[in-house]
C-alpha cells in the first residue's frame, strides 16, 4: 500500500474543480446571478474538500511522518507545501471577499475576483505537480507499507472530523452537478 495513494486520488478532483473554477468565472461575465452561487458553491468546496480534508491529512498525518522520517521541514520541501497551503488560504478568503464584493456591486469586485482565481488555480496546479513528482514518491519509497496502512486510517479520520456531518462522496457529486452544468 502506498503512503500517498489517496492523496493523488484526491489531487485528481482537485484538478477538476480548478478546471470546473474556470468555466464558472468565464460565465460570471454574462448577465445572471447562477454562476455567482456556483462559484460560491465552489469556494465552499475549496475550504472543505481542499483544505480542511486534503491538507489537513497531509498536514496532521504524512508531513510530521515524513518529519520523522528525516524529511526537514523548515529548510524542505514539508516547509514549501506548508507555506503553499496558506497561500492558497488566503486566495480562497480573498475569492470569498471579491464574491461578497461583487454582489454588492462594488467597483474593482470582478477584477479581484478574476486575478485570485486565477492566481489559485496556477499555485495549486504547480503545488499537486511538485506534490506528485517529488514529494509524494519520496513519501512512498520511505514510508514501509504496514506503515502507510497506518497513515491510511488516520486519513480516514481526518475526512470524520474536518468534514463533519459531510462527506467527499456529497462534495464530489455537487461537483459532477457543476460539470453537467458547465461541458466542456
């Protein structure tokens, strides 16, 4: 079993919602105030799925591992990914204000909104890449599979506490919702 396996599983939906994130802000631009909840609906998944789920098992579960593994954190890659997690906080909090902005029709609204969307989608496209390519590789050559079973559980966990009464099942499906409403 792989340290990492469901990590790069969940990159995958992220993926797709950054793709998903894009079409929305595209249909912001045409009168109605649909995409605006939608776009809404995704900041929510941002702050749940991505956050408080998928960073929270890398944060409270794989980095200290890799930590105690001799992975350095402050001057290695664990020390990037941290500083990335709260970058893209912030842009989500900076979305979520543009969004507040905008719908009260205030001027400067759309473009703020338009750039953090943006400026998210490019850092977490880049930081699933540098996850993917080095971190997580290096993860499974040094994390022994009875011990990745272990990880695999407290992943579980962290889905029970940090989504509370939800689930990635719900989350993903008012994504595949979203897609059926923006094709390709």
């Amino acid at each position: 079993m792989d340290a990492t396996r469901e990590l790069v599983e969940e990159h995958e939906v992220v993926l797709a919602a950054l793709n998903l994130m894009e079409k929305v802000v595209a249909a912001m631009e045409k009168p109605g105030m649909e995409s605006r909840e939608h776009f809404g609906l995704l900041l929510d998944f941002f702050q749940v799925f991505v956050d408080r789920c998928h960073h929270g098992k890398e944060e409270e579960v794989l980095f200290p591992e890799l930590e105690r593994l001799g992975v350095r954190r402050e001057t290695g890659p664990i020390g990037v990914m941290l500083r990335e997690h709260d970058i893209g906080r912030q842009h989500v909090r900076a979305m979520s204000e543009a969004l507040d902005r905008l719908q009260r029709g205030e001027r400067g609204a759309w473009d703020r909104l338009q750039d953090e969307a943006e400026d998210y989608a490019n850092l977490l496209r880049g930081h699933i890449r540098k996850e993917n390519e080095v971190l997580f590789p290096t993860a499974d050559r040094l994390i022994p599979a009875d011990r990745a079973a272990l990880l695999a559980v407290r992943y579980e966990g962290i889905e029970h506490r940090r989504l509370l009464d939800r689930t990635h099942e719900s989350l993903i499906s008012m994504l595949d919702d979203l897609k059926r409403k923006y094709p390709a």
